[in-house]
C-alpha cells in the first residue's frame, strides 16, 4: 500500500487548482483581444447616404409670416409625415466616426387634418417643409458588423420658419462590408426662430462609402 508523504495530496490539489487559474486567466485575456479586432477600417472614407421615414412635427407661438397671397399663418398640426434625407458622410476613425452633413424634406400629407402643415388662409396644404440642413458628428460604438451610433448635430430649419438648434440621434447599423452598411435611427430636434419648432423622425437608411 502506497504511502503518501506527508502534504503530497493538498499539493497536487493545489498545482491542478493553479493550472485551472491560469488556463481561466489566458481564455481572459485571449476574449478582449478577439473581441476589439476591428473588422472593417474606415478612417478616411467618404460616404453618401438616403434614408426615408416618417417626421412627426409641432410648433410652439407660432406666428403669420408673408406669402404670395400677402400675410399668411401657417398652422402646424401634429402628425405623422414621409421624410427623406440625403447625406454626404466622412469617416475620422477607424471605427467609422464620421462627420455628417444631411438635407431633410419633409412632405405633409395632402388634406385632412394629418397635414403638418396648413395654409389657413388660402385652405391649401404645403407640398414640403423645409429644406432643413444637419451638420454633426456620428459616433459608434462597436467594432462588429452590428453596432450602435448616435448623432449629435446642428440642426438649421428654413422653411415655412427659419430657426437653428440642436438635433440628437440614436441607431443601429449593420455593415455589409468596408462599401455599405444598413441603418435604423430615432431622433429628437428642436429649433429656435421666430417659432419654436420640434420634429420626432424615425428612418430607415442604406449607406455607401468609398
């Protein structure tokens, strides 16, 4: 019968026990490493974007601006129109941070009481509203197919009331490869002129750089 010295068990209990930490400490150091590869450099991209999706728009003391009829109010009323964005991106990080420049139009639907805007006077609706220019950053996070990103920008209104403010953003984009990517957004912008205009928007977009 073997005879064990005194200690031997505990010492091998402890030299599996140490293997077992440092097996546990290398597959935790190797994750991160994986895990933060970037798939894709962007840095230096150039990119077009087009998005379209619906702008739920409001306005706060609202007051007659001119028109061809002579003095005219235009009266928002809330609800939910088709919006279209056109967009110019540069990429400033490898991760795909870019510096943003986005045309909004937004096209009230014709009559009724779901147009976003009306001319009261002439009984008539708005075929656009706007232009209005977003000039920002976007920023993800992420270096996967599928990230997140938010928009931060300046967001200058022209028509029926001019006004600048600010224009946030959260979305998601999944990324076909370093040529084109697919992208969800939900934004909130507010603006302040003569009247104070807010804009809820949802879209749905395709990206192209090169």
């Amino acid at each position: 019968m073997e005879t064990l010295a005194p200690g031997g068990g505990e010492g091998r209990v402890r030299g599996n026990l140490a293997r077992l930490v440092c097996g546990v400490l290398l597959l935790l150091a190797a994750a991160p490493a994986r895990a933060l590869e970037p798939i894709e450099d962007h840095r230096d991209e150039w990119g077009l974007t087009l998005s379209f999706g619906t702008s739920f728009d409001t306005g706060m003391n609202q007051k007659p601006i001119p028109c061809s009829t002579g003095t005219c109010n235009f009266a928002y009323q809330p609800g939910f129109e088709p919006m279209l964005e056109l967009g110019a991106t540069r990429a400033v990080t490898d991760t795909g941070d870019e510096v943003t420049l986005r045309l909004r139009f937004v096209s009230p639907l014709a009559g009724g009481n779901t147009s976003t805007i009306v001319l009261q006077e002439a009984g008539d609706s708005l075929r656009w509203l706007g232009p209005s220019l977003l000039a920002g950053y976007r920023g993800y996070f992420g270096y996967d197919q599928v990230k997140t990103f938010y928009d931060a920008d300046l967001y200058v209104n022209s028509f029926p009331y001019w006004g600048v403010g600010p224009d946030i953003g959260l979305g998601a984009q999944y990324d076909f490869g370093r040529v084109a990517g697919l992208f969800l957004r939900l934004g909130f912008g507010v603006t302040f002129g003569p009247t104070i205009l807010a804009s809820f928007d949802s879209s749905v977009g395709v990206q192209a750089r090169f």
